[in-house]
C-alpha cells in the first residue's frame, strides 16, 4: 500500500481504486499491487507515475471512471478479487470460512499461525495420523502459511510489515486478543489508513461483548434453537454451521463492500459481524413470524390445524415449510432400513390438482374441505399422512422424478454420502477433489459462488508454515541477511526447536 500512496495517477478515483478494481495481468495475478516485493517497488513507481493511454471516449449510460470492456473471453481475464491480499489472522471456522471464499475469488491469503501449533483446527478431529485434520484442510484452501509469534518482538515487526502490505485484516480472536497483542484498530490505521480490519465475535457490542462463542451457543443466541426442532421437545441446533460458516459469509460480504468503499473514499474501515446477528439474521422469518403473532394464529403451522393454542413466542415448527406453503417431510420406499429415505413434499397451491391427480385422489380438487389453501390448513397433518401412503410405494428418487413432470415442488432427503457421490457436484465444482502432500486425496467444498468471468480454482490447504520463507522475502521484501535474522530472533520458530537450538 504504501508503494500505491506515492503513486500519482490521472483521478482520485483510479488512484484509490488500485488495488481492489485494476484488471490484473494473468501473469501478474500472484504478485497483487498491495505488496510489490521491495526490490520491484521503483518498478511499480515508474509505471504508475507513466501517463495514461489515452482513453476511449466514455460510453454513454457507461460510469466513465470504469475501464473499457475487456475484449478477453469470459473467465480469461484474472479473477474478481485479484490484487487484493489477506493478512488472514483467522482460527476455527467461522474466521476460515470467510478467508477461503475470498481465496476462491482471487485474494491472496496469508494465513499467519503461531510457530510449531498453527490453528488449533489442524489437530482436532484428526483421521489421518501426522496430518492436517479435514476440519483444517476444508476450510484453509486457497491460501499461503506463514508462521508468526505475534508475541515476540521481531514477529510483531513482521506483523507491522504485512500491515502495510495487505488490504485487508481478518481475525476472529476471543474478545480482546488482538488488542493484547498491541494491533488495536488505531496502530493499524495508523500503519496503513488504508487496511480494512474485518472481525467475526460472537456478540455485538452490549452485555455479552466478551463473551468467548462458538457456533452452537450463536445459534442458540441467534434465535435459530428456539424455533427449531419439534413442538414437544427440546431446542434444537441444526448440522448446517449457520453461525460459523454463515458469519464468515456476512463478513466477506462486508469486506468486499469495505474495499468498494474505499475506492472512493481511500481509507480502510472496521467490519465487524457478530454471530448472534448473523444467525439471526438467516432466522429472520421468525422474527416476522413473532410480529404476526400479535394479529393472531400463524396458520400455516401445522399445531393451528391441531388445535393447539399458541404462546407468547414462536413456537418450534418441527418439519413445517417456513414459507407460506405448507410442506412436510414424509417416508419413502426403505424408509424401514434406510434413515435417509423420506422426501420433503411441499403442497403447492398453483399446482394442488396435480398433486390430487398423483396421489390417486381426484376428488379433493372440487371437495370444499380439500380445494382451497384455507380449507386445507386444519388438515394438513391428514393430508400429509395421506400423500404419505403413496410416498412410501416410492423411492425418494422415483417422487422427485413423478413429481416433476407435474411442477410438484419436492426434496430428496439426500445422505451425506449421496452428496459426495453426487456426479453433477462434481461437474459444477462445488465438490472438489484434492490432492494433499501428507494426507492425499480428500474432498471438499468448492465456491458456491459461480461466476461467468472469475472461475474458481481450488487449491489444498497449505502445511503450517509452508509459505514463511516466501512470503518475508517475496512480499515482505527482507533480505538474506534480514532473514537470518529473524530466524535467530525465534519470531517464526516453534518453542521447542528455540529450546534446542538454545541448548
Ligand atoms: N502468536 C502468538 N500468540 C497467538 C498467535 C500467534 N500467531 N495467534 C493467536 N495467539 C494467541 C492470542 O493472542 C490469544 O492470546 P491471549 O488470550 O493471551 O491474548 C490466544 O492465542 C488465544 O486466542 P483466542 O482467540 O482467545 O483462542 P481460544 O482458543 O481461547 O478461543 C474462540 C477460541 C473461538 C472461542 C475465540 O477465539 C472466540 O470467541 N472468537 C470469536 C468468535 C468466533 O469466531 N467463534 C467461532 C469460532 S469457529
């Protein structure tokens, strides 16, 4: 950044929007603007400072401060976040989560874990002995590792020195951690004005700002336990990480927002999302839900067809559809042997003839107890067992197949294994084989993000560590001498080699 701050060009505008906006020569796309290796920085001057070619008139309707179109084809011209580099503090999951789908779309991510431990992730839930967990490798893809004590002097050099040549900070420390460490929000805007410094913490600020969160107790916060799972039971969290993955999501959406912004505005910005907010901002229909409340039943549940009296909150759904259309989940053919084998059937008003026709019960489209939505809702649970009888002389397969050629909205109940056999996954790249040096092959998620002009590649989690060398000389711009220096300084060093090479 600061090799940008002295670079003069025609606009404010071009100028601030260097590093998140310039088209990125494929060649150049590993090296991103923000962190010119010293040696390379007169170069990038002298470049800058060249006067522009002079420009294609301004389409009309077209923002003149844009490029002309690229005469590229689609996907051959670099990737969305190209030039954008990561100083990725992130741990666990929600903080990855966020890093790797900016990694997907092109940001250069430095993953910076503490010497000889790295993410905690690395070892947990391990399969493989001696090598990386899957918690790890499917959630660091796409990225370089370098390892930093962030509390030994020297490292925190380092860290200052990633500062200047990043974009963007994302951490998802406890409470606090950052700030320990002496990177508060005013040393790194001091730094580098331009850096954005993107969090994930469990609570917003208010009574709970310290506490220490992870995914369950977001989802129980968030609003999402207390309206899932069944009338008679307890709470329930859900498989789905809506409060970890799901906040890595919102703040990479903040992010890329923050680096929008500061092509006009130059300067970085704090972007903080909290879990409880993210969870309950995927649980937002029951917070309409809570509103509805006060004007009476929500009908459309199926414990209004049952009778029962509603409390004074939202009630847990069980298996209901959220929207409007009452759905249910319902057994299919091998349900018996098979805990998989049920379908999700949605009884959709446009298309409630067809479902009467399927199900052998031509009647109920002119009987005034079966043929409106308002008629139906106090008999859905008869209804649903009905549809049922049929279901179960099907597989979950064969329902979707019959109910398709009719406009009948359903849903396989799809296995996890059935997902990763799943040929067109793999076709479309959200289920991607890896190749890993010390575990081999594993599958993981690809970007679910497709985009026409910045196709994704996805690429192994890095070993801890993997990258150090590189990253000080190549970005960082030290020297051999330099080098050697900071690894007598036990910055980048696990405790124990510094134990030995003490002794
Ligand atoms: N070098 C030296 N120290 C490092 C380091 C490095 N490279 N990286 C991390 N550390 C230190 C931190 O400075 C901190 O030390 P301190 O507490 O003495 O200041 C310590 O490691 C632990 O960090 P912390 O974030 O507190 O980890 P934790 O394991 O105790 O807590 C969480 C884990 C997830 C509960 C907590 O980080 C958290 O609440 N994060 C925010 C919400 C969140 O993202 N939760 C979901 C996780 S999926």
């Amino acid at each position: 950044m600061a090799t940008r701050k002295k670079a003069k060009a025609k606009t404010k505008v071009q100028a601030r929007s260097k590093s998140a906006a310039k088209p990125v020569k494929k060649s150049a796309a590993k090296k991103p603007a923000s962190g010119k290796p010293a040696a390379k920085k007169a170069a990038v001057k002298s470049a800058a400072s060249k006067p522009a070619a002079k420009k294609p008139a301004p389409q009309k309707g077209v923002a003149s401060t844009l490029p002309p179109p690229s005469t590229k084809p689609f996907g051959q011209d670099g990737k969305a976040l190209d030039g954008v580099r990561i100083l990725d503090f992130t741990h666990v999951q929600s903080g990855p989560t966020c890093t790797q789908l900016l990694g997907y779309m092109g940001a250069d991510c430095i993953k910076v874990e503490r010497p000889g431990a790295g993410d905690i992730t690395r070892g947990q839930l391990r399969d493989v002995k001696g090598a990386d967990s899957l918690y790890f490798t499917m959630l660091n893809g796409n990225k370089r590792s370098i390892t930093i004590d962030s509390k030994n002097p020297k490292g925190r050099e380092i860290l200052d020195r990633l500062i200047k040549h990043c974009d963007v900070l994302v951490e998802n420390f406890a409470p606090g951690a950052l700030d320990r460490m002496g990177l508060t929000w005013e040393h790194i805007h001091k730094t580098n004005p331009r850096m954005i410094v993107a969090s994930v913490k469990g609570f917003g600020p208010g009574p709970y700002e310290d506490c220490k969160v992870y995914e369950n107790v977001a989802q129980c916060a968030g609003g999402a336990a207390s309206t899932t799972g069944f009338r008679e039971g307890p709470p329930l969290v859900t498989g789905a990480q809506i409060g970890d993955s799901g906040t890595g999501l919102h703040l990479a959406f903040g992010i890329v927002s923050a680096l929008y912004q500061r092509m006009r505005t130059g300067r970085g910005q704090r972007v903080l999302c909290a879990m409880q907010d993210g969870v309950l901002n995927l649980a937002r229909v029951k917070l309409r839900d809570q509103q509805r409340l006060a004007h009476g039943p929500l009908t459309e549940y199926s414990q209004h067809g049952e009778g029962v009296a509603f409390g004074i909150a939202v009630p847990r759904a069980g298996n209901d559809s959220g929207g409007g259309q009452p759905g249910w989940i319902l057994k299919c053919k091998g349900w018996e042997t098979d805990p998989d084998s049920y379908t999700y059937f949605i009884t959709q008003a446009p298309v409630w003839g067809a479902i009467c026709d399927v199900i052998g019960k031509p009647e109920w489209k002119t009987d005034p107890d079966y043929a409106t939505p308002p008629a139906r809702l106090p008999r859905l649970k008869h209804i649903f067992a009905t549809i049922e009888e049929w279901t179960k002389t099907k597989t979950k397969f064969e329902v979707m197949n019959e109910c398709n050629k009719h406009d009948i909205p359903v849903g396989p109940i799809l296995s996890m294994k059935e997902i990763a056999e799943d040929k067109s996954l793999r076709d479309t790249g959200t289920v991607v084989e890896v190749d890993h040096p010390t575990r081999g092959k594993y599958l993981t998620v690809g970007n679910p993000v497709k985009m026409s002009d910045s196709i994704t590649e996805v690429k192994r989690s890095p070993l801890l560590g993997e990258h150090t060398e590189e990253i000080l000389t190549q970005v960082l711009g030290y020297s051999t001498e330099e080098l050697a220096e900071i690894k007598a300084s036990g910055a980048i060093t696990a405790p124990d080699k510094k134990q030995a090479e003490a002794a």
